[in-house]
C-alpha cells in the first residue's frame, strides 16, 4: 500500500512539474500614455515561430496564459497610424507571470506616403525602397525582394561560323526586380507611387533596396539605375507586388 501511494504521489509531482507553464501579460499605450484597443500582441518562440496571438482590450490590456518556461518576443502591431513596437528576450518562468508594457509612437508622416518599418515578426526580413525620381524621394518597407540579378554570358561574333551565340562575357542583361509587401488598412502606398512615377513621359530614376538588421541599420545594399516601375499587382490574400525594370545594378 505504501508503494503504491509513493507511486501516486510521485507521479502527481512529476505531472506538476511537466505541465508547469508561466504567463505574460501588459499594457500597449501610445505616446500620450493612453491604453490602445484591438493591437495585435504575439509572442515568438526562439525558433521565430508565432506561439500565440491575442488582441488588446478597451484599456490596451492583453494576457497570455499557459505558455512554457523560456525566451520569447512579444510584438505589437496593426494600430491605424501607429508604428509597431516589440520586446526581446522576454523570459517566463514556471508559475510566473512576465509583464511587457510596449509603447508604439506615432507613423513617420512624409506626406502620409511612407509605410513605417513592422515590428518582428509580422515579416522574415525588411527591405527600404527609395526611389528618387523627377526631385523627389518616396520611401516605402517591403517583406520581400527578387530579381536581383544580371547577366553577361552570350554574344554573336560579327562573322559567325553557324547562327549560335557564343557563350562568354558579352552584352550584359539585368531581369525586372520584383518587391512585395502586405496590404495594411488605409495602406495605398504602391498604388500613389505608381500614379505619381508612371505614364508617357515620365522620367527614369534611381532605387536603393536596403536589406535592414534587426536595428533598422543596412546589413546590404543594391542600386538599381535607369529604373521605372513597370507593372503593379494586387490580390485577395493582402499582397502587393511591384514590378521595377532598370537598366544597371550595382551591389554595395
């Protein structure tokens, strides 16, 4: 009988300890101090897999339960006119409760055209696009690049022996570069630039895309020369891709 509650009670113990979890919970304010309602909050395992999402209420309130002992980042995002914040490093223990109290400070206005930089992990990377044209500067974020690429492996002698090329260093070729972004509400970004720096006449300029580091410094840099926005799509799923045709590229 003794072994048998020895059994059980060891058993309880270790149940206790494998299912012991911690929580987190805070306030999302903006600058003025003021609770901000209906913020998105996630918390980030240390794998950059999102673990869970909630919402914040009336008072910019949010609470996660149940979430196992470890580091994690807690991001806020999706407030209209609001940039996003975000904590690293934020540990939880067993039976314990972390608070993360996050502040999102107003929108760069720059005539209301340019999208701040999200926090992580709403993207897997951050791209800067500025594009200056006809004198002025638009800036913009993106979540993904491509493209970014040229060529120079194929001419045709004067005189040929056949009608095949020569495979060598020849006429250098550079395909369209391509940037997507997600579609945030009231976002209208690609589609002014696209009014604004499209049509007969208008003039070539030239782009730097900016591969950004987790402290918005540029870890690498491309310059697109001669460049003009050829083709803009949008789809259901909250997508914007930009096509941008140019004529040289440089890597810094």
């Amino acid at each position: 009988m003794k072994n048998i509650i020895f059994t059980i009670a060891a058993f309880l113990l270790f149940a206790s300890a494998a299912f012991a979890q911690g929580s987190i919970e805070g306030t999302i304010t903006d600058a003025k101090g003021k609770g901000v309602a209906n913020v998105t909050v996630t918390v980030v395992g240390a794998n950059g897999k999102p673990v869970a999402t909630v919402k914040t209420d009336a008072d910019g309130a949010y609470m996660f339960e149940n979430i196992a002992a470890g580091k994690y980042k807690i991001a806020a995002y999706g407030a209209p006119r609001l940039d996003s914040a975000f904590r690293e490093n934020v540990v939880v223990e067993d039976d314990d409760a972390a608070t993360v109290d996050l502040t999102l400070s107003a929108e760069s206005p720059n005539g209301g055209k340019t999208q701040t930089k999200p926090a992580w992990p709403t993207v897997k990377y951050s791209f800067e696009i500025q594009h200056n044209v006809g004198g002025k500067t638009y800036k913009f974020i993106a979540e993904e690049v491509g493209g970014l690429s040229g060529e120079s492996i194929e001419y045709k002698p004067p005189q040929p022996a056949d009608d095949s090329t020569v495979k060598g260093p020849g006429i250098k070729k550079y395909g369209a570069v391509y940037v997507k972004k997600g579609i945030f509400k009231d976002d209208k970004v690609f589609w002014d630039k696209f009014r604004h720096v499209t049509g007969p006449g208008s003039p070539r300029g030239t782009i730097t895309i900016r591969l950004l580091d987790e402290s918005a410094g540029t870890a690498m840099s491309w310059t697109l020369t001669n460049a003009f926005i050829s083709k803009l799509v949008g789809n259901a799923d909250a997508i914007e891709s930009m096509t941008i045709s140019h004529e040289g590229l440089l890597l810094r």
